[in-house]
C-alpha cells in the first residue's frame, strides 16, 4: 500500500484505490486516498514547517535542493522504474528527459534563487528597494503525463523561495512521488516542508479550498483549472496554471524538410501526444503540402505505439478518431487501435494517427486530444498561415519550420502563444518563462518568473536626506 507522505513521516489513512499499468491494463499498487483529515493533517504539518523553513537563508535552502538533487541521483533507477509502471513511456525517455529533469529542475532553481539580487531604485533622493517573503503554504496540484518532471518544476522553485508544500500527484501516477517522499526523509529535509498525499480530484479540491493554503500551483486541463479558480476565489488565493494546448505547427516551402518531417514527427508523437506541448494542428506550405503529409505518414507507421494513461482517456481520443471520421477526414494513418498479439492488447493503445481534409471549424480541429494524433492542412501565404495558427481560443506553444531567418523572427513574433519553437520542438532553458495565453493558463513559470510567484514583494521607500547645497 502506497501511503502518504506528512510531517516526513508515511500516514496510513482513508480507503485504498487502485493504479493500473496502461501497458497491460492490471492493477500495479493500492494507494490510500487522502479524505478531509487527511487533507487538513498534510496543510497543519505544512503550516507548522513553514516559518522555520522561511526563515532560513536562502543560500541553506539552495543547499537543500542540491542535496534533494543528489538523493534523486541515489534513487535514479528506482524513479525510472516507478514512472514506467505508472504510465508505460518507453526507458529511454524515462532514463534521458523524465528524471534527469527532476535533477536539472532543483539544480537550476538553486542557482537561480542563491544569484537572484534583490531589486533597488535611487531617485532624486528616494531610496526605493523590494525584498521577497513566500507565501506560506503551497498547494502543487501535479497532471499524469510527465509526473516527476512537473512535481519537481512547482516543488523546486517552490521551496527554494521558502514555503512549506503539499503535493497531490495524479491519481494515476503516485509511484514517483512516493519514492520522492523517501528520498526528502532520506536527505533529512525538515518534516512538514514537502507533504504528499494522493486521490483523485476530490482529493485535490479539498486540498486547494483549505483555508490553511496561501496559493496554489497547477498543471492540467483547462477544465480543471477554471473549477480550482472558482474553488479558491473567495480566498482570492494566487494561482498559477499551465494549462490546455491545442498547438500549431507551420512549416514553410523553404524549410530543410528531412528535418522538418523528423522534427514534427516528435512534436506530434513523443509521449503518445501526452505532453500539452504537441502540436495537433499543422499548415504546410501548399508546394511541398503533399510530399510532407505522405512522410508524416510513414513516420506515423513507424512510430512504436505508448499507452494512453488510463481506459478513459484512449476513449476519449478514439472518439476524436471516430469524430473525426464522422467530420469526413480522410486518414492518412492510423485511426484504430493497434493490435500486438500479446500482453498488450489488454492495454491502452492507440495507433498514431494524421488526418486532414477537416474545416478550421470542425471540433476536432478545436479541442485538445491529448493523443498521438494531428491535423494536416495547406496555406499559400505567410499572413494566411499566422491567422490560422492563432486562430485557436488556446496559446500555450507554436512550432515554425523555415529556411529563412526573417521569416523566422517576423512570423515568431506575431505569433500568440507563450513560446515558439523555431526549427526545433521542445528545447527547454529552465530559466525561459514557461506557459500560454488564453485557455493555455495565467503566468508563467521558470526561472525567476517562478521565484516571483512563490513569493511576495514588499517595497521598502527610504527618503534619503539631502546634504546642504
Ligand atoms: N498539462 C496539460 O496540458 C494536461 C492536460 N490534460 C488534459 O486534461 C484531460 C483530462 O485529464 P485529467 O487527468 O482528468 O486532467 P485533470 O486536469 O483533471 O487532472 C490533473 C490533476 O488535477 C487534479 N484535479 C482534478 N480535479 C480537481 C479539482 N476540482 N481540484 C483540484 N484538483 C483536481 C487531478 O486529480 C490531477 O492531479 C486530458 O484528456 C487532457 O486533454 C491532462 C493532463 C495534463
Ligand atoms: O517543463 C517542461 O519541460 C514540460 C512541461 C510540460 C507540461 O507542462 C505538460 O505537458 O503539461
């Protein structure tokens, strides 16, 4: 029994509920499901650690994340093989980006946060200087899709900036914050610093509306992110949301095209379309139109299939496979269900698909999937193909293929979406600000955008005297 993790102790409490592996389907651990008391034993156990813990330097609490880095090191294979129970990435993802960014994310916010000045302004005589205080107690509600990578993005820069945390994982994903729990205890972290607990929504409502949480950080569908606003508005408790993407890519006649096909390739399958970065909608220049959506095709045969995270969720992107059909798409690959011939068939497979011939207004071409699956379709020029690209009510990442630097820069910056990829997918600087417009989410994190809403400022105003003329 996965158990939660308060005041740096496990706390066996509330019922049991299952995890399944998407490979096969079974069940892989029972995990206790946080209920009211739960709830409010993690927030106290925060609540009491959160003052001796902001009250250290912040070079001491740098030291801690570089210690909390090493004990990830020390249970790297034990991390690896929990991420992959739970959600069936293949190793070598799991061995190169999803754990080794657990690493890189306390590494970086450590740096930053110990380099960081405090800001100060001198005018006329007016000496003008802000200092940083946390907020207290942070409630880091954490998706299924990169679980370690994205509890370890909230927690690092989190901590750093002095709060005590209480982290609900996804109900479908536990596994990596257990063994993180673990890892806090081993390294000696204050109890009640970082707390864990685990259930489903329901779990993280009550998690989000208890009165002792100063803010909450969150990852997730834009569904889920308007309903946690609206829990925590009489509050009025800051939020930060990453939330849906419905991404474009646009690829240029003058682009490399090997390079392009290979790039969007990834930008469409990597995690079985799981990640809120992937592109779902792309315009191809109408000369080469043809030839790429042909070798996207090939790739998409090519592609090994991943499991979608749960039974739920391959329903629900079989039903844009089949809405899609309904809409009068033409497939040009995939659009089933992969069949194995082993244990996998009990699993939560889709086959990576491509389609086009769909309208911009058709509701496959507008809502997130979520899956390994695109739309293709042409443009002529570089106006039509800004308007198309922003003509999404979601913003969060866009992706240009193109030879010509002008064009880079000049279509880059009319884009509407917190980043854009040019000649690449997916390349991350930790201290870039991170996050999207619109149904995409509020603020941003990474770097010091992170530090910034994990803490608050207070400006302090000196009036200087002014020696005798
Ligand atoms: N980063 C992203 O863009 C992600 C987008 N999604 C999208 O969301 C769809 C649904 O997936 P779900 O797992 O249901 O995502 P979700 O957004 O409902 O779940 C994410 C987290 O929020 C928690 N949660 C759910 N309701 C809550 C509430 N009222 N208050 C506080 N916490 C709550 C969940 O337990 C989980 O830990 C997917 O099909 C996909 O389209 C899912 C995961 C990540
Ligand atoms: O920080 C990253 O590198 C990736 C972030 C991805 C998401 O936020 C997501 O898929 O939800």
């Amino acid at each position: 029994m996965l158990t939660h993790f308060i005041g740096g102790e496990p706390v066996v409490a509330g019922k049991a509920f299952p995890v399944h592996n998407p490979v096969t389907g079974t069940v892989i651990r029972q995990v206790c499901e946080a209920d009211p008391e739960v709830v409010d034993r993690a927030v106290r156990a925060a609540r009491e650690a959160a003052p001796g813990w902001a009250a250290l330097p912040v070079a001491e609490r740098a030291g801690w994340m570089r210690r909390l880095a090493e004990g990830i090191e020390d249970r790297f294979d034990a991390l690896v093989a929990a991420e992959i129970a739970d959600t069936g990435k293949p190793l070598d993802q799991t061995r190169t980006l999803d754990i080794p960014r657990g690493i890189a994310n306390f590494r970086a916010f450590a740096e930053i946060a110990a380099q960081r000045p405090d800001d100060a302004f001198h005018l006329s005589g007016v000496l003008s200087y802000t200092v940083r205080r946390p907020l207290g107690v942070v409630a880091a509600i954490v998706p299924w899709n990169l679980p370690f990578l994205l509890m370890t993005w909230k927690l690092a820069p989190a901590l750093v900036a002095g709060n005590a945390v209480v982290v609900k994982p996804s109900e479908h994903t536990p596994g990596t914050a257990a063994v993180f729990g673990e890892i806090c205890a081993a390294v000696g972290l204050p109890p009640g610093v970082v707390n864990i607990i685990y259930g489903y929504g329901s779990a993280g409502r009550l998690l989000v509306e208890h009165p002792g949480v100063d803010a909450v950080t969150f990852t997730g569908s834009t569904g889920t992110g308007s309903a946690i606003m609206r829990a925590v508005a009489d509050r009025v408790k800051p939020v930060s949301f990453e939330l849906g993407g419905k991404n474009a890519g646009l690829v240029f006649a003058d682009c490399d095209l090997d390079r392009a096909v290979e790039g969007t390739a990834k930008s469409v399958f990597t995690n079985g379309g799981q990640v809120c970065l992937c592109t779902e909608r792309l315009y191809v220049q109408r000369p080469i139109f043809e030839e790429f959506c042909a070798r996207l095709a090939v790739r998409a045969l090519e592609v090994a299939p991943q499991p979608m995270i749960s039974a739920e969720h391959r329903d629900k992107v079989l039903s844009y496979y089949a809405l899609a059909r309904s809409e009068g798409a033409k497939m040009l690959a995939g659009g089933g269900v992969p069949v194995f011939g082993d244990h996998r068939d009990s699993g939560y497979f889709v086959e990576p698909t491509v389609v086009t011939g769909l309208s911009e207004w058709s509701r496959f071409n507008r809502e997130e999937i979520f899956g390994p699956v695109c739309h293709v379709a042409p443009f002529d020029t570089e106006a039509e193909a800004i308007d198309l690209a922003n003509g999404s009510e979601y913003g969060l990442a866009a992706t240009l293929w193109t030879g010509s630097l002008d064009r880079a820069h000049r279509v880059a910056q009319r884009l509407e979406a917190g980043l854009v990829w040019v000649n690449t997918w997916y390349l991350r600087d930790l201290r870039t600000p991170f996050g999207g417009v619109r149904l995409s989410g509020i603020g941003r994190e990474g770097g010091v955008q992170s530090l910034d809403f994990y803490s608050e400022p207070t400006t302090i105003t000196i009036k200087l005297e002014q020696p005798d003329a």
